[in-house]
C-alpha cells in the first residue's frame, strides 16, 4: 500500500487522516485510514485514488478479467502514458478522464457522434 505517512487528527470524535498516493498515478488524496484500508482491500493492497479505481474496473468490466489483472493493466497504461512525455499528474487526470469520456460515449446506446458546430450560411452574414 503506497500512502506517505503524514497522519493528523485522531482526537475526541475525529478520525485520523493520511495522505495516500495513489499506486497508479502518483496523485496525492487525504483521507481516512479506514477508507484508506477500505479502498487497499479491493485492490490487492494497492490505494489508488477514485478516478483510477473507476478506470480499473471499467477494465474488469470491459476485459471480463479480475480485478488485480485490471490493476496491472491500469497501472502499465498510466506508466506508459507518463513515459511518453512529461506531463504531470494533472494533464494525466485529464487524459484519464478524456479517455473515460470517449469510453461511456461510444459505449452508450444511440451514441451521437460529435461533431464541430457549423454556422448555417444565414449565420455567416452572407
């Protein structure tokens, strides 16, 4: 389980927080270590943060794989990505979720095709 070990509160009624670093992406969250333990337990000991848990299982889902197959897949794609160039983990997220879009898009039933708006020919002035 990848978290740093910054832990804080834990006082009367407060739970303590950690910041857990997501296995896959790098990206930093703080969160609850139960949540924490929650989230290592359905991904063989590994924290990922939400948007790569949905990645990972849409990739079970879509593979028809486990979900431990679907991490490594997950985890070998985001690596390959960020090797590609030097985008950090912001610009990561974005393609990320880029690529979840196009996914659900194409995956939805009477899916529209997306196209540039043109402006009639009365739009134009001419």
């Amino acid at each position: 389980m990848d978290s740093a070990a910054t832990t804080e509160g834990g006082g009367a009624g407060e739970e303590a927080t950690t910041t857990a670093t997501c296995a896959c992406c790098g990206i930093g969250e703080e969160c609850t270590v139960r949540y924490l333990a929650r989230v290592a337990a359905q991904f063989a000991g590994a924290w990922v943060c939400g948007l790569c848990a949905e990645a990972i299982k849409d990739e079970a889902a879509r593979r028809g794989v486990g979900i431990e197959a679907a991490t490594r897949a997950h985890a070998e794609f985001v690596g390959s990505a960020a090797g590609a160039g030097s985008a950090g983990p912001a610009v990561q997220v974005a393609q990320a979720l880029l690529q979840l879009f196009k996914k659900v898009m194409a995956a939805a039933p009477g899916a529209a095709v997306l196209t540039p708006a043109t402006p009639a020919a009365g739009d134009l002035g001419i």
